[in-house]
C-alpha cells in the first residue's frame, strides 16, 4: 500500500500500470494505496466481478481493470485502448494476458511475488520503459526517506 501511495502521487495522467501476481499477491491493496497517493477518497475494491471501476481524485481518474475472469477481451478490449489514451486518466490493469496487444510498449509492469519467510510481506519487481525512469526514482528516494 505505501508503494502504491508513493506512486500515485508521482502519476500526472496517461500512465499504464500493470499489475501481476498471483490471487491474493497484493494488486488490489498496491491499488489501495495508488488511488489514495493521487487524492482520492473513493474506496477501492477490487473489480473482479465488475471488470472495471473507476476512481475520481481531484487530478485525475483512475480506470482499474480486472480480466480475471475473462476467456477473451471481446468488447473489454476496446474500452482498454479507449481508456489507455486518456491523459487524464491513469489506467491499472490486472490479468493483462488476454489484452497485451493493447497495452503499450511504454507502461508500468510491477509484479508481487509472496516471499518463503512471511505469508504477508511480498517482493517487488518493477519493470519500466526509459520515459518512467524519473518517476522510479523518486519514488525508490521516498520509499528510502519513509522507511519505518
């Protein structure tokens, strides 16, 4: 969640963010704390059942996608690329498999993985394109001054 934080208010609209992990890895609680660094009150769950929800901070929209339970993207598919050209918005997508020709090259892809000692602490891979290096960076220096 304080990831997730940290990033949201770095973000200024027109960021994709992928999320991957397994069920119960953490995507929903890093998006959490996403919609609440970018100003938002808006409670967050996840969209498992509803396949998409969006949250209103007082800078942007925040579209929160989850193909779960998805066998194919169909109309899903078009709403995404609409939604992915949104500069006004940050689009997060979960169980991006059945859309990674939609998503673009130059997107957030953050994965959590449970690590073998503690049942909730998770390790963080970020992968990112040159264009999000600055962001990244500030976020690791907060993440750093934050530590608890």
């Amino acid at each position: 969640m304080r990831l997730g934080n940290l990033l949201g208010s770095k973000l200024s609209g027109g960021e994709v963010i992928e999320l991957v992990s397994d069920l119960g890895g953490g995507k929903t609680t890093f998006v959490k704390g996403l919609v609440q660094g970018l100003g938002s009150r808006d409670t967050v769950a996840s969209p498992t059942f509803t396949l998409k929800k969006i949250y209103r901070s007082p800078k942007l929209s925040i579209y929160h996608y989850d193909f779960y339970r998805l066998d194919g993207a169909g109309i899903m598919r078009d709403e995404l690329a609409e939604s992915i050209q949104d500069k006004s918005a940050v689009t997060v997508i979960e169980w991006s498999d059945i859309v990674k020709d939609v998503l673009p090259a130059n997107r957030l892809s953050i994965k959590f993985e449970p690590t073998a000692n503690f049942a909730d602490e998770r390790e963080i891979t970020i992968k990112y394109p040159e264009g999000f290096s600055g962001k990244v960076r500030q976020v690791e220096s907060a993440w750093q001054a934050s530590r608890p």
